[in-house]
C-alpha cells in the first residue's frame, strides 16, 4: 500500500497543477529574468501604495522570510526558483525606494513666505515661451530658507550674469512645492521631494549679483553654457515653432516652444519627438555608426585589418554620451543611452542586440538608480513603447511578414509601410493605457500621424540640422537651415491638422487604480512569455478595460484649496464654481474630469442659484435630491444667514473656515477638513468620497494636517521619526 504525501510542500509538488507549471516554466526558461525588474517595480509601488514605515518594514520581513522557505521546500525546482528570485526582487525594491528617499530627504518650507535672502545659482533655465528664466539656487541652509529652492525670474529681469556659479541676493515669494490638487492629480511635491526642491517661488524685484560666476574650465563644466549658445544659435537661423523645436532635438531645451505647439503635438500624439529619448539617441547612433561603417570601408588596407563594427560601434557609443551630456542628461535620455550602450555592447561581443534582455538590463538599471522614475508617465511610456515593438518583432509571425524578400521595389515598399503602421498601432495600444491615467487623454490617430512625423524627424530633420551645424562652421550652412525650417514646420502642420480633426482625442475621467493595474499586469504578461499561455494576459487587460469602461465619474471635484469646484449633471457636463480663463489647478480639475476644453459658469447652470458670495446647486441622483453651498468670495457673511444655508445643504464647500454653526447634513469641505485630507472627489450615487490623503497617504513630502496633533511651535531643522523633515519657521 502506497503512502501518501502528508506535508503541504511534497503534497503541492506531487500536484497535477505543479508539475504543469513546473513543464510550463521549463519551456519559458529564458524569459523568467525578464521578471525580476517587474518584481523590482512591484516592491517600489508597494513602497508608494502604504505610506508607512511600519509597513514597508514588514513587507521587506515578509518577503524574505517567504522567500527563505520557498528556498528550504522548493529546491531543485523551477517553480520555487522563479517564486524566490521575485520574492527577493519585490523586497529589493521596496528597500531600494526607502533608501533612495531618505537620502534625498531635505528641509521643506512650510508655509508661504515673503524674503530677501543670498543664494548661489546651481542652474540656469531659459524659458523664452513663458518669457522667464528659471534659477534654481543653494542657500546653503541659512537665513531660515531650505538648501535648495527654485525662483522663476521674468526676461526683463534677468540679467546676463545670471549663470551657474554666481552668488546673488533677491527678494522672492516662496511657497511649499504644491501637493496634488486633486486625487490621482499630479504631485509635484512628491518630484521636488526626490529633486531636492524644498520651496519654489516667484523673485520680486531686481537681483543683485554679490560675485559673479567664476569661468569654467573642463568639457563637463562647460557644457550647459555651450547648450544654451547652441540652442540660441538655432532659435536665430530658423524662425517661430521651427526654431524652438530644432532647439529641443539638439540640445533638449523646450523652453521655447509655445503652448499652442506643444498642446498641438501632445493631441496629436508626436509629444514624444519633444522628449531627448530612444528615438533621438537611435537616430544619432545609427548616423554615426552608418558614418564610420561606411568611411571606413573606403580604405581596404584598413577594412582588412582592423574589426569595423566594433570600431564603428565604439565611435557609436562615444556619439550616445556626448548627445547624452549635450541634452542635459535627464532620466529619459540616461535611460535611452544606457539602451543603446547594452545594443552596442551587444554587437561588438556578438550577440544579439535587440532583445527583451537588453529592455530588462535597463529597466532594472534605471530603478536600482532611480527608483521613483518607476511611478512617473517618461519611465512607463518610454519602456512600454520598446518592451511592445521587441515583443511584436519576436514573434515568428510578425518576423516572417516583414523579412526582406527578393520581391519588386513596389512590394518591399508596400512591406514597409505595413510593418511601420502595425508597429505604431501595437504601441499605440500599449501606450494608451498610461497616457489615460496620468493625461486622461490619449490620442486616437497618433499611429497614423506617426507613419509619418518619425520618418520626417529621423531620416530627414535630424539629419539636417546636424549637416547645417557642421556647415556653419565654414559659413555654408544657411541654404541647410532653410530647407531644415521647412521641415520642421510641416512637422507642425502635421500636428496642428491631427489635434485639431474631430475625434482626435480621447479625453477619461479618473481611471482607477485597479483597473491600471489590471492593464499593465496583462500588458506584461502577453510581451514577456513566449509561449501560448501568454494568451492569459487577454483576461486582465479585458478585466481591466471593463472596470474603466463601467466606472462611473464623480459628481463633485474638489481641489486643495477650495476654490476651484466643479459639479456634474446628469448628463455629464461640467459646471465651474470660478470662471477664470486661466490657472493651473483649474486646468487640472478639467483635466481630471476628463473635459476638453472650457466648462460653463455655475452660475448658467439651470439648477443654480449664484450670487458674489456663493452658489447653490441641486443634484439629482436616482435615490434623491442632493443640495450643495459653496462660496466664492473672502467677503464676510452673517453667522444667521450662514448657519441657516448650512442647514438646508447636504454639503457645504468653502476655501475659508467655516465656524461650528455650520452644520450642513452631510459633509462641511471647508479650509479645516481640506487641510487635513487634500482635495477630494465625491461620488453622490454611491455616497463614495476620494481624497488626496487616501490616494498618497502620509509620506515624507506630504504636509496634511493631522487634527489629534496640537499645533507645532517653533522648531529646528531636523529629521522626524518617519523620515520627514521640518523646515525652521
């Protein structure tokens, strides 16, 4: 008589269930690396998700101990290696981002604040579209100032001694970098929290330079003066829109172009030219490579003796950091460049380079250094746009359709133009996802406007701006320039024609978490198995596509401040508390809603009553009839009538404190609750309310008021026990 397994680990490794998985993991063996940046990013959004320190400590111990034990039972086994590698990866992560952001931690202001005060410039940005300079400056943690703030300077004030290196003294109004105005809003000061930022503000007056900017010496130091001269070299050769975006592909400054363009290319989904990334760093290192291949080859005695691709790849390389460095170095393009470094690498040892390895290197690279990039629009669309084209061009099918034949011109271009269209669709699709939750709005011919938009920018704009700059230096390059200018401005008429045709956008309200998540989970699962199982990854991405398509807006938008309110009919549309034509938290509320364009004025709503003071809105539900005060004005208000008005509301919204009086039936949004809990929106239907504080939860960069605390009194700059830190008052 047979015995039968007793313990849970022999019992779940004699399963029919184990040992089709363990088969099927078998045959997946070389895509299960693949997975260890997934659990990397999964312990970093946890890490976002809890807001705790408790917590995360917990799920790190979690984590090892888990798997620890999956080591001790499941030896031998592929199962219980691939659950081990991404156990220890999700804990890596979670570690990782606790790290990265207590040693970024750095006093913050806590309030608004008007001060002179000394400062050494650490940067100069040039912002011609908005007509500012934008300064951000070292206090060196004195005069009661955090060390690092960033002042916006108007053009006419901005003297020409203001460069990298100079100590000045000004007079600004500084204010705590903004917190999400709305839940799932953007958070700056979550990005100023991770740059350093501790204030932003405005400079009043003229600054005064104490010593200006030593010369520099070295390649490096001199390179963000040699950026702007160059970028300013090709505002003046080619006019308007042209000139600024020509100024964008060189050396990655947008601060000239204007928003109209820049609205125009993000609707017509060609936002991502403006962006220093893979594609900009692809083009120049395969000009470069193509250069040197070809140059090369010109001289046999040399062609014979010495390995041409890797001298033409190592010239490649030198190329990606050099227009790494001369466009700033930001997180995009280190991100593209290490990309194209690891192709390079590849070619020169001989192996394949377009690989999903090479995609995984690289993510896994950018998170260990750069962990918060993870939750941000540039790291997702940027890896989803390459992980979705490696994964359709792997596939045997796909690779069949588009391989060279020996086949009439007309065919292979017809081939061509097929495999480019597909390819824009795919990423396309797998973009749309990301751009509707962080934009909500996604563009719906970007895959058309792109069969067109990347081969203008990368086989012919690029490669002519590079030609005229090389031209100028001899004084032969204004015909270039010009033909260049006529290029770049087709570019935009391209992008105005896309954004402006009907139905080019699709605009969505909130998009839930979940429902995100679903989408990339599926996405991933599809693009990184290789067998036919990766077909389960349709389940969620259509679990996920059903929960946004049934979840139902909110009714009412609140932001931080209490002054910006928007409430929803029945029929979906949009009505403002303030009809102010201008305003970033306004944008934002509009934004969020899922509006495009204007919404009306509250007071033209038929179910409002408005007057200086306030509104008074009636919302029908299916259940009921919901009354809704808010005021508009800081002008002062009988405490009967107030009272009184309270009393018939079921919500009552104000930007200033309302006294105890005011008792409205369901919930009173005034300066004291929203201090507490950020912005919010409410759902009348479901009696649901979102906050900012549910969405973020209490982080280091968070500055929520918590009602059991009394009120802080005067302290020093210091570290708290969660990892925070308090500016002195």
């Amino acid at each position: 008589m047979l015995f039968r397994a007793r313990q849970l680990p022999e019992y779940l490794r004699n399963s029919q269930i184990f040992g089709q998985l363990e088969s099927q993991l078998e045959k997946e063996r070389d895509q299960l690396p693949l997975w260890i940046p997934v659990g990397l990013g999964t312990g970093i959004t946890i890490w976002f998700l809890l807001a705790d320190s408790y917590l995360w400590s917990a799920v790190i111990a979690l984590c090892a101990g888990l798997a620890v034990f999956v080591k001790l039972t499941g030896q031998g086994t592929r199962v219980g290696s691939a659950i081990f590698w991404f156990l220890l990866s999700v804990g890596a992560g979670c570690l990782i981002i606790w790290l990265r952001s207590w040693s970024v931690a750095s006093p913050v202001l806590e309030r608004p604040v008007v001060t002179s005060f000394y400062a050494e410039i650490e940067k100069t940005e040039v912002l011609s579209a908005r007509d500012m300079v934008r300064l951000t400056l070292d206090t060196h943690e004195k005069q009661g100032l955090p060390p690092r703030v960033r002042v916006n300077v108007p053009m006419d004030r901005a003297a020409v001694e203001l460069e990298a290196g100079a100590v000045i003294r000004l007079r600004a109004r500084l204010m705590p970098p903004a917190m999400a105005s709305l839940p799932s809003a953007y958070d700056f000061s979550r990005r100023a929290w991770f740059m350093g930022l501790g204030a932003t503000g405005q400079a009043l007056g003229d600054i005064k330079v104490v010593r200006p900017a030593e010369p520099l010496w070295g390649p490096v130091s001199a390179l963000p003066e040699y950026r702007q001269r160059l970028s300013n070299h090709i505002q003046s050769q080619m006019e308007g829109g042209a000139g600024a975006i020509g100024a964008t592909l060189a050396t990655g400054d947008r601060g000239a172009i204007s928003d109209e363009d820049a609205e125009a290319m993000r609707r017509s989904g060609l936002a991502h030219l403006l962006s220093i990334s893979g594609l900009h760093v692809t083009a120049v290192v395969g000009a470069v490579y193509l250069l040197v291949m070809r140059l090369l080859a010109l001289f046999p005695p040399l062609a014979l003796r010495v390995p041409l691709p890797i001298v033409a790849a190592s010239c490649a390389a030198v190329a990606a950091l050099t227009y790494t460095l001369l466009t700033g170095a930001q997180v995009p393009t280190i991100r593209a460049c290490i990309a194209a470094l690891l192709v390079l690498a590849a070619l020169i040892i001989g192996r394949s380079a377009i690989t999903l390895r090479m995609v995984a290197a690289g993510a896994l690279l950018v998170l260990i250094i750069w962990p918060e990039s993870l939750i941000g629009p540039s790291f997702q669309l940027s890896f989803a746009a390459v992980t979705a084209i490696i994964a359709l061009h792997t596939q045997p099918k796909i690779q069949s359709l588009f391989t060279r034949r020996g086949e009439a011109f007309w065919k292979r271009f017809g081939r061509a133009i097929v495999a480019l269209f597909l390819t824009g669709l795919v990423v396309e699709l797998a973009l749309m996802p990301i751009a509707l939750f962080h934009f909500h709005k996604a563009g719906i011919y970007g895959a058309l406007a792109n069969i067109v938009a990347i081969p203008l920018t990368t086989f012919v704009i690029m490669p002519l701006e590079a030609l005229a700059l090389l031209l100028d230096t001899i004084g032969l390059g204004a015909p270039i320039w010009w033909i260049c200018e006529k290029a770049l401005n087709s570019l935009l008429v391209l992008a105005h024609y896309v954004s402006s045709s009907p139905g080019s956008v699709t605009m969505m309200p909130t998009m839930p978490l979940a429902a995100f998540g679903l989408l990339v989970f599926g996405g991933l699962w599809l693009a990184l198995w290789s067998q036919r199982w990766r077909m389960w990854g349709l389940l969620p991405l259509c679990c996920g596509t059903l929960i946004v398509l049934t979840t139902r807006p909110p009714d009412i938008y609140i932001s931080g401040d209490g002054r910006h309110v928007g409430i929803r009919n029945q029929t979906g549309e949009l009505a403002m508390l303030r009809t102010s034509r201008s305003g970033f938290v306004r944008d934002m509320l509009l934004e969020n809603a899922g509006v495009d364009g204007d919404a009306m004025a509250l007071e033209d709503w038929p179910n409002a009553q408005c007057n200086a003071d306030s509104c008074t809105a009636i919302v029908e539900t299916s259940d009921r009839a919901w009354a809704i005060v808010a005021t508009r004005s800081s002008y002062y208000i009988p405490a009967l009538a107030l009272s009184a008005a309270c009393r018939r509301a079921d919500i009552v919204i104000s930007e200033r404190r309302l006294p105890t009086s005011c008792q409205p039936r369901w919930i009173k949004a005034d300066r004291t609750l929203l201090q507490q809990v950020g912005g919010m929106t409410i759902d009348l239907e479901s009696h649901q309310i979102t906050t900012v504080l549910n969405h973020t939860g209490r982080h280091p960069w968070t500055r929520f008021k918590d009602p059991k605390k009394p009120a802080r009194k005067r302290v020093t700059s210091d570290r708290t026990s969660n990892g925070s830190v308090i500016a002195p008052q």
